[in-house]
C-alpha cells in the first residue's frame, strides 16, 4: 500500500493543503513552516491516533471540521481485509 496524496484541512497551522507523493518526497521548507505537521497528519491518518487540543488551528477548540484525507494506491489483498480502525468524532 502506498500514500498517493494527503489533504488536510484545519490542521495547526495548516488551513488547506493538498500534497502528492511521489516514491519519494522530502519535505524542505524553513522552520515553523509545517514540514512537522504534515507528518503528524499522516501518522493520525495511519495510526490510531486521536487529534488532540494542541491539533486544532489556534490549538484551541473549534467548530471548524479538521479533516485529514488520505488517498491510497497498490493495495494488496491483505491489506484489503484487514478492518480498518476509524474514529469520528462527530
């Protein structure tokens, strides 16, 4: 299984971002650019880590949605069976 792209969407410091990966992507940017908090959103994304405070925009609550969407490629039959843990907090 392989990333393709992550969108994420009220996430820290990141209002909207849509990033493709390639095989292989680096992230290079200055510091407080959100290089971190990419890679943050991708371990939410494959782990079964909740959002905390600190996540919010702001790292205050917020009635806006924080959406973390990940796009997934070359999926093996293994990968297709095994349950998914997914969280909402709706």
């Amino acid at each position: 299984m392989k990333l393709e792209r992550i969108e994420i969407q009220n996430f820290r410091g990141i209002g909207t971002a849509s990033i493709n990966l390639e095989n292989f992507t680096t992230l290079i940017g200055s510091n407080n650019i959100g290089k971190s908090t990419v890679l943050k959103a991708i371990k939410i994304l494959v782990d079964t880590t909740n959002p905390t405070t600190e996540d919010w925009p702001f790292r205050q609550a917020s009635d806006g949605e924080l959406i973390i969407a990940g796009y997934f490629i070359d999926i093996q039959d293994w990968e297709r069976t095994k349950p998914a843990n997914f969280k909402s907090h709706s």
